[in-house]
C-alpha cells in the first residue's frame, strides 16, 4: 500500500476498527440455531478474525523498522511493544473472568459478548493512536513493477541473518504454543488441580514485565541482537530444566521461584527475537538489491505459524501415544510423564536449541552501521 499516510499505518487506521467489529460477532452466541449452522457462524467468523488480525500485525510489526534504520532506536521500539504487550497479557490474564462474571456470568448469552466488545473498543482506539502518533521516515522506492514472488524468495534465501532470524522464529513457535497448549493437562493431571494455573499465571506477570527489558542491556553489553537473543534462549532453557524436579503441590516456593524465572528469561527473548527482523531487511537490500520488508516479516510470522501448528500437533500426537483419554479424571503414568517433560524438560531442549541457532546471526552493529552507509553512498549515486 503506497499512500501519503505511508505504506504500513493506513492498515491500522482502517484494518483495526473492521477487526474489532468481527470479534464481537465471533463472540456473538445464537442458542437457537441448529448446531449445523452454529458450527458454521463459528468457522466463517473465526476465519475472518484471524484474517482481519492478520492483516493489522503484519503491518504493525513491520512499521518499526520503517520508522527509523537506527539499530538503538529499534531495539527501544521493540522493547516498548514487548513490554506494552506483557502489561496488557498480564491484565487480561487477571480480569477477563471478573468481566464475565460482571456481565452476567459464563451462562449468560452476552457476558463473553459484552467482554468481546469491551476488547474490540481499546482494541481499535490503540490502533488509531498508534496511526495517529507515528510516522514512516524509511520510504523505500516504489518498483515499477510487482517484485514476483520467486525473486523475493531468492532474496530471503542469501539473507543469512533473516535465515537465523527464521529459524528462531520457528522454534519459538513450536516451544511457546506446544507447552502453552500443555498447561492445563499439567495442572489437571500432574499438580492434580486445574485451578493451580490462576495462580500459576498471577506469578508470571510480573516477571514477564520486567523480564521484556532484559533485551537493551544485552544487546549493549553484546552488540549483537542474535547472540543477545541466543543468551536469552539458553537462560530460559536452563529456567525450564530448573522447573522440572519441583511441584505446585510438594514444593510450592521453589516450583513458582523456577517459573518465575524462566518466564523472566523468555520475556527478554520474546523481545529479542522480534527487534531482530528490521535489521535484516537492511541486509538484505544490501546484498541482493530487493528491499522487502512487508514480504520478510509476512514470512518470519508464517515461520512462526508453521512451528505453533508443528508444537501442538506433536503434543497431541504424544499424548494420544501414551493412551490419552479424553474427560478422565486420571491417565496413565506415562500420559502424566509426558505432559509433565513437555512443561519443563522438552521446552528446554528446545529453547538451548534455539539458542545454538541464533548463534549463526553474524549481524553485528558494526557490520550494520557499514551497510546502512554502503547504501546510502548508492542512493546518492
């Protein structure tokens, strides 16, 4: 989208609002419909939701590298989003089931209706603020033509840093939703309580705020935004074997201690893998001449999507393996055990693998301060 409010924000200004409106009707119960039919309301809407949030992140998340090409501002921009976005987790965590209460309670029509509508309000209203508040100052020449498609796939392919970008992207997907997809068995099965995870999410919060700042001391003490996010992924993986030996039930002080601080550790990754991105967009210019930075953060976030689909399905096929059985208010010893690895021990493979990954982005501040004068000294040709 080319316009004079730029390529990225006109998304937000009009893609926010129509999103907002889609998530109430997502929340909109018909009792009197046949289960055919509301089966069908929920596919349609549902699609429309993700596709309406689809098309207002991708813009968001690519509208900080077009608002400067300065590697310490990025990395403030990405540490403001990341701890606005923890905050806002954190309060959603704690009041969305007062609200429903409030509203009616979990049998009325309207409460999650009314919690819905309530969401899509400052869902909206902080998009327009957002619209109205920044501007793009990298404007990239427009092409003549449509970069096809196959070239900016080339193009993504000889960018070695967006490659260990992906990659974490990737595995951050598969970890993050796979064990968040595992909570409630383990709380259910493991601890013996589903209720535990309320009190499990309240411990985090706080954490997850201070730990989203973690990312700036790092990347200053490193220079590197890749080897700040490979420590922060070590660190979260040694939180998550630390998790492991310790209970809710038999060790409640050092289990939550151990959460605690992994989820401290991840937020700063969180924060670090996404300051990561606009970075390599820059490299990229530079070394094949395609300038596509809507096109690379579409492809990290479909990286992204890939690795949740793989994380979740791998529990579901691990838990079916065992003997799952579905609504029991027990299962076997090796059902409990896997839903137990896959809590800790398995997340900690996985985030130490991570971490060994990002380990290959070479993108430095030095070598990127030369890059971005390398193209300026070519636009000036």
């Amino acid at each position: 989208t080319n316009t004079r409010w730029g390529r990225y924000r006109p998304w937000l200004a009009f893609g926010a609002p129509l999103t907002a409106i889609v998530l109430a009707l997502t929340f909109w119960a018909h009792p009197g419909w046949s289960e055919t039919a509301k089966v069908a309301y929920m596919y349609v809407t549902y699609g429309l939701l993700v596709l309406g949030y689809t098309c207002v992140n991708l813009p968001y998340g690519t509208l900080c590298g077009a608002m400067t090409q300065d590697m310490d501002e990025r990395a403030r921009l990405n540490t403001s989003r990341s701890l606005a976005a923890m905050i806002a987790i954190g309060v959603i965590n704690v009041i969305t089931l007062p609200l429903v209460n409030a509203f009616g309670g979990k049998t009325s029509a309207n409460a999650y209706l009314s919690v819905a509508i309530l969401y899509g309000i400052v869902f909206a209203a902080c998009h327009l603020y957002c619209f109205a508040h920044t501007r793009e100052t990298v404007r990239a020449a427009a092409p003549k033509t449509r970069i096809p498609l196959a070239v900016q796939l080339k193009a993504v392919c000889r960018n070695k840093p967006y490659l260990a970008a992906l990659l974490g992207q990737f595995l951050f997907g598969a970890v993050l939703y796979g064990r968040n997809a595992d909570y409630l068995y383990y709380f259910k099965y493991v601890a013996g309580n589903e209720d535990i995870f309320t009190t499990f999410a309240l411990v985090i919060v706080l954490p997850s705020i201070f730990g989203a700042v973690l990312f700036r001391p790092l990347f200053a003490l490193t220079g590197n935004k890749g080897r700040a996010a490979a420590i922060l992924a070590f660190l979260t993986g040694l939180g998550m074997f630390a998790i492991y030996p310790f209970t809710p039930n038999g060790s409640p002080v050092l289990f939550y201690t151990t959460a605690a601080l992994a989820q401290f550790f991840f937020a700063g990754f969180n924060t670090a893998i996404y300051a990561i991105i606009p970075d390599c967009v820059e490299y990229g210019e530079w070394k094949t001449g395609v300038r596509n930075d809507g096109f690379q953060y579409s492809f990290i976030s479909l990286g992204n999507k890939i690795g949740m689909a793989l994380g979740t399905s791998l529990l579901a096929f691990l838990l079916g393996q065992a003997g799952y059985v579905a609504n029991e208010p027990m299962q076997n010893v090796a059902t409990c055990n896997i839903m137990h690895h896959i809590f800790s021990t398995i997340p900690g493979i996985l985030w130490i693998v991570t971490g060994v990954g990002l380990l290959f982005y070479k993108l430095d501040r030095k070598t990127y301060n030369n890059i971005l004068a390398d193209l300026s000294s070519r636009k000036a040709e």
